[in-house]
C-alpha cells in the first residue's frame, strides 16, 4: 500500500487545559467522570492468576474487549458479550446521522490457507469488509447503551463515535453519548473506507493537523476517559498516537483494519467482495494482520515509555489485531498493552471465544509464575533494538564465547545447490 504522510508533526510533550475542565485523577488534573465502575462481581480464585485489570479507573474481570464492529451492533449481542464474560464492550460506531450509512451486501470477503489432505478450502486466515459504521438511529443505540448500563451497572460499555469535521457536531454527539451512561469514549479515527470525503474516520487519522485539531473539540468537551483509535494506514503510527495523548486523550487504541483487496475471482474476473459485480478497496483483518499489528502496537508503547513513562498509570494502550488464541493476547501484553480488543475473532468463532482467551491466557502465566497481567506487561519491550545494534551484540558475543558462526556470513556464500539448506541455517525458530 502507498505510505501515507502527515501535514505537520508536534513536537511538544506538555498540553495545557483551561482551569475550568481540570480535576485531579491519577496524577493528573482533567475533568473526566467514569470511574464509578465497582470491583466485579466474578471472584478470582486464589489459585488461578489474577486475569483483572484496571484500565484509566475502569475495573475489567479481564482485559479481553470486544473491539467496535459486527459483534457490538446492538442490545441484544452486547447483551449476549457480557453475560459471556467479556472484560468490556465497545459498541459499533455512531454518529449523528446514521440516515447517511448505506451498507451493501456481500460485504466480507474471506482469505484460506492452502488445504491440507485434498480439502480445497483451508483454515481462514483473513478477513476483508467493506462495511460502514453503524446505520440504526443514534437514539435506538442510546436508548441501548442506556438499558445495558442499567442491566450491567458493573460492567464497561465503551461508545465508540465518528463524526463530520464540525466541532459542534462533535460536541453535540459527546453530550448525548455520554448522557447515555456509558463509561468511556473510543474516537474513529481510522476506518479506512467510507465517508473520507466527510473527513471522517481514517481521513482525520492520516492527518496530524487535524487530528490536533479535532482531539482538541473532544477533550474540552468529554467528561469520561477518551481514546483514540489509529489507523494502521500511514507511514509512522507514533506520530497520530503521539498527538492524540498529547490533546488529551487518556488512551489509544490499534490498530483498526489495513486498507487492502481481498482478491479477484479468476473465473469471472471480478473483485472480492463482490457486489453487482463490482467492489470497492476495504479492511483487512484476523490472523494474518497480528504480525503486522503487534509491530504496530510496540512502536507505539515504546514511545509512550519514553515521552509519557512518567505518567504510565495514566495512560493506556489497547491492542487490536488478528487475536484468537490466549497466546495472541499474551503477545500483544508482553509489548505494553493494558487491555486487548476482538472484533473478527468473535465473528469468526462467536462470543464464547472469550472463555478459550481467558483459559489460554492464564495458562501462560502460570507457566511463567505470573499472578498478574501488570506483572508481564511490556516485559518484551526491552528486546527490541536497531540492527546496527543487533550487529554489535553479535560481534561482541562472538567475541565474548568464541562462538562457532551460525548461518552464511556474507551474501558471496550463497550457492544455488544448497539454497534451502543455507535458508534453513539462518532460522532461528
């Protein structure tokens, strides 16, 4: 995909707010509410790691949310996602006039792996949408959230909102969402189809200008925890991460879909997913993203440990990105993440999926003799260097061991016979 670039880059790491929406909280000083959310219900057994977590003075039972989609698109699937046992719901995005989302159908496309034994079809792998946020009335959806939080007074339940370039568009929405009762707000910033000409989604992400812009209309005006969710679809995701904790946000979220074409139907030549025979550039998600997202995710924690390590309790990091297994979640928690988000997972594997993450994940961490999701969190972040640096710790351990030399050394070793084999040498899992 093309690198995307940004209009301007900030630089300064301090943000003043005017007196009048300053409150002091974990530190800080800011008017948000949304941290009357009491201890869960779901007692941990003393035998079992500790899987709770407390993310900008929310209380999980769990750090697995489902991510804004599909499965958070109305009362009775949300409903469904907390009587499962999921840590949190982020609900599908609204804005305020859902007259103007249109979707279309087929709107998902799948990827399979190559079939084993003969089967033609093989495990799936990726995801493509080309679906919109959500189409019901924003008061259909708040009369929702307003009855899950009376049903579930102890459970979290996250809008997630996209709007027009208009700050009192903005504003109007935050007032209502919030009045609601939900406890927290993820801000769109990053679909990356549909509506761009609106500046909305992914169209605000892409730029710092207006994203610092924008943040600014949504801090001054929330009075419950922000977050703002990245679009992967740029050339360096700290940038808009930076700005958006920089403007007030206390969280980020990443990342949302890949902009990508799921593929083309070689017998009828035309595009996945396809409508009416044509089709349109979408979202690509599941498995085959994790790699991509997981780097994504650490660049981003390894700049909130240098710019914002001081304020790390008030901060936070929720990592979405191709997540099926306990393992999927453990990665993303060893580079820094607080909290974990699902969306095409549960969609592929339905909301009991959580009950699997949680066994799995806890497996871990019995494993290594971990009680708590803090105790692991960013272990991994320390591993991570330049290559320059690689070839230094190399020579140096060479040095330091006489170790025998693993691998070719030097492009001119290559030969043609034993390519595989020398390929083979140099893996290291």
């Amino acid at each position: 995909m093309a690198s995307l670039g940004f209009t301007r880059q900030i630089t300064s790491t301090a943000i003043e707010f005017p007196a009048t929406t300053r409150r002091q909280r974990c530190g800080f000083s800011k008017n948000r509410i949304g941290f009357r959310i009491l201890c869960s219900e779901n007692q941990v057994s003393s035998t079992e790691p500790d899987l709770s977590v407390t993310v900008n003075g929310l209380k999980m039972p769990n750090p697995f949310v489902i991510g804004s989609g599909p499965p958070g698109t109305n009362y009775t699937v949300m409903k469904r996602a907390f009587d499962e046992g999921w840590g949190a719901v982020i609900a599908k995005t609204v804005s305020l006039d859902a007259a103007k989302v249109v979707n279309v159908t087929p709107r998902y496309a799948k990827l399979r792996a190559a079939g084993v034994n003969g089967s033609a079809k093989g495990q799936i792998i990726g995801w493509q949408n080309i679906e919109l946020i959500s189409d019901r009335p924003l008061e259909t959806m708040l009369k929702e959230f307003k009855q899950l939080k009376e049903e579930y007074p102890d459970r979290i339940l996250i809008a997630s909102i996209m709007e027009e370039y208009s700050k009192a568009g903005w504003e109007e929405l935050i007032d209502r969402v919030e009045q609601s009762g939900v406890d927290a707000l993820e801000i769109n910033f990053s679909c990356p189809h549909g509506m761009p000409e609106r500046k909305m989604g992914a169209a605000v992400g892409q730029d710092c200008a207006l994203l610092e812009e924008v943040c600014g209309w949504i801090n001054a005006k929330a009075t419950v925890p922000v977050w703002a969710k990245m679009t992967p679809n740029i050339t360096d995701i700290t940038q808009p991460a930076r700005i958006s904790l920089q403007t007030g946000c206390e969280g980020v979220a990443a990342i949302n879909t890949i902009m990508s074409v799921m593929g083309i139907n070689l017998d009828t030549l035309r595009p996945e997913p396809c409508v009416e025979g044509y089709s349109t550039p979408g979202g690509y998600s599941a498995k085959a993203v994790h790699p991509i997202a997981l780097a994504k995710v650490m660049s981003i924690a390894q700049m909130m440990k240098k710019e914002f390590g001081d304020k790390k309790d008030y901060y936070s990091l929720s990592a979405i990105g191709g997540v099926e297994t306990g393992g999927d979640a453990a990665e993303f928690i060893l580079v820094g993440a607080n909290t974990v988000q699902v969306c095409t997972g549960v969609m592929m594997h339905g909301y009991g999926l959580v009950t699997k993450l949680c066994s799995e994940l806890q497996d871990f961490m019995k494993k290594h003799n971990f009680s708590s999701i803090e105790e692991f969190r960013g272990v991994s972040l320390d591993y991570f260097t330049t290559h320059t640096d690689l070839v230094r710790r190399q020579q140096e351990a060479y040095r330091e061991r006489k170790a025998i030399k693993k691998g070719l050394q030097s492009d001119k070793d290559w030969t043609g016979d034993g390519f595989v084999n020398e390929t083979e040498s140099m893996v290291s899992n």
